[in-house]
C-alpha cells in the first residue's frame, strides 16, 4: 500500500522526463526502468521490476525536478529492507559493533566478503572522547568513525589545539535506514544519537549525514561550515576537485566546502561535481555491476579535470572515489 505522503509526490509527477539525465543509474543504463520516472510508474502502477533495487537514493532527481516532486518520500515508502539488511543496519547503529563486523566479514572469502575488501582497507574502533564541560560536540558519522578513525582524531585534535573541549558522539543518524525504506527505524537511530545533544554547538564530519540530520530539524553544522565560521580555511597545495555529496549537495552545503578551500588557484574544472560516487549508501555492496559502472564515471570525469586529488568530505563517497585509485582527502585531513 501507498503511504499518503508518497502518493502525493506521485501525482505531482507530470513525466516531463528532466529527472533522467539526472539520474546515475539511468545515465549508465539508458533504461527507464532505473530512472526515477519509470520508479515512480512502477509504484504508482504497482508493478514489479528491479527498478525500485536499484535506486542509490541520492536524490539529484529532486535538484532537477521542475514540479518539485519530492522522489525520496515515494522510494522509502516503496522500499522495505530484507531481514539481512536490518541486521547490517542496526550493526551501523553501534560503530563498536559495526567495528568487530567488519573485521569479521574481511577475514571471509564469499564474495561479499570480497566486495568489502575492495573499498574498506582499514577499520579501527571508534575514537571516544568526552572532556570534562565539554563546549563542542564532535558528530563523526558511523562509517567515518571506523573507517576514517585518523581523520576524526585529526580534526579532534586540531580543535582541542584550538580551545575547544570536546565530546564524540558515534553512532548513526539514520540516513542509511531512510535508503532502505526503514524509516520509523532511521527516526528511532537518529534520536538516539542526539539525545544529549540539546542546545550545544555541534558538527557533524559526515556531509549527508549533515543534511540528514538538518532535513530532520537538528541543529548541527557541517565541517565546512565550522570551518568558514571561525575564520578557518586549508591548503591543499596541489591541483585538486571538489565532490559534491548527494545529500549535501541537496541542503546547499557545497557553498561551505567550496569556501573552506583557501588555494583555489589549485581548483581544476570537474564536469558534474555533484555526479553520484558509485557507493550509493550500501548500494555498492548489492548492486555491485551497476555501483562499478558508476564509479567509472564518476572517475572519468575526475581524471578529465588532471586533478591530483579528490576533497570528499562523505566517507562512503571516499570509499568509492578511492577504490577507483584516486587520491581522497577529507577537509579534516588538511587542517594543521
């Protein structure tokens, strides 16, 4: 059954067709049935195909949209995750857990297994810090936390050298939940994480779990942001790209990103900043031949631009973009 709220964005669809180029599956398939036009016919006509599977829930379709049609209402409504996927989701919940997960699944030689091992190379635990009057609170993301443990303790650092006391608070924002259509499950995530938060400054490492949490109604910044307000910007000292994160891109923070970059002279010309990276969430690990088609895309048009390295600030971006061997570095990364 339709929910309302989805049934509503349906009937805003006029099929004009400007989602499509949009879209990065469609894009590499040239099909309707992985477009968000053809999604939403499926829905709306409840039909049956791979389509609904195949969306990487990055929302661009929206940006493109002419008649505002809000696409992601109608794919978490259509989608519900299999008792394996919810596993995997309450696993990100707990970055400790999802810690001894991924330690585990690498050890395996099953093809998922194999597939983990070509994005994750390291996995750490979490860091965990909680300082005594704590005036900032560090949100670093569950895949950021033990994936990109050194680039926390980098920008926890360069804080603390700053005057800042600082509190980290891992866990998941629920982002991961809402691509799968475990929504009530995403809410329930999210308000766990920022339970204590109330009314202290917060930022959060992760962009789309930045605008996640913003699209939610909580009061968080973005790296990016922090940095532009209190007078910071970083160097990268070589010719660079900026990747625009789906969702954040969505909420408007590429500005910040493109801002807390002081050497612009050293930015080169990318086509599509904002095309998808291929990760998709935890698309990449169930749709592997479309995720790799896209992340070959997405690496053509980086090596196009000559640039030596790429700024993700999203960190399932940053497994994607790297896998493909290019050089990724997180804003955090760059600050001294």
């Amino acid at each position: 059954m339709i929910e309302s709220n989805a049934e509503g964005e349906i009937n805003k669809c006029v099929h004009c067709g400007f989602c499509l180029e949009s879209c990065p599956t469609y894009v590499i398939t040239r099909s309707e049935v992985h477009s968000p036009r053809g999604r939403i016919m499926e829905v709306k006509l409840n039909l049956k195909s791979d389509g609904i599977d195949t969306c990487m829930y990055c929302r661009r379709c929206e940006i493109a949209c002419p008649s505002g049609v809000i696409y992601s209402r109608i794919i978490t409504s259509a989608r519900k995750p299999d008792v394996f996927k919810k596993i995997m989701l309450k696993t990100l919940e707990k970055p400790k857990l999802l810690y001894v997960a991924t330690k585990g699944i690498m050890k395996g030689n099953g093809e998922f297994s194999l597939r983990i091992r070509e994005f994750i190379k390291q996995v750490n635990l979490p860091l965990e810090i909680n300082e005594k009057n704590a005036n900032l609170y560090v949100i670093p993301g569950c895949i950021m936390s033990t994936y990109f443990r050194d680039t926390v303790k980098n920008v926890v650092s360069f804080l603390q050298k700053s005057g800042f006391r600082i509190k980290i608070i891992n866990g998941c924002c629920g982002l991961a939940h809402y691509s799968e259509g475990e929504v009530k499950g995403g809410d329930i995530s999210l308000n766990e994480l920022v339970k204590d938060l109330r009314e202290k400054e917060a930022i959060c490492l992760s962009s789309n779990c930045t605008a996640h949490m913003r699209e939610k109604g909580i009061k968080v910044m973005d790296l990016s942001e922090f940095l532009i307000k209190t007078g910071t910007k970083v160097n990268v000292g070589e010719p660079f790209v900026v990747h625009y994160p789906c969702h954040a891109h969505l909420d408007g923070l590429s500005i910040y990103l493109e801002d807390a970059i002081k050497d612009k002279e050293n930015e080169m010309e990318m086509e599509d900043p904002s095309f998808e990276c291929g990760a998709g969430g935890a698309f990449f690990l169930f749709n592997k031949e479309i995720s790799d088609s896209v992340i070959e895309e997405k690496n053509r048009k980086v090596r196009a631009s000559k640039a030596k390295v790429v700024i993700s600030t999203n960190p399932s971006c940053s497994l994607a973009l790297r896998k493909s061997g290019l050089r990724v570095v997180h804003l955090g990364d760059l600050l001294h």
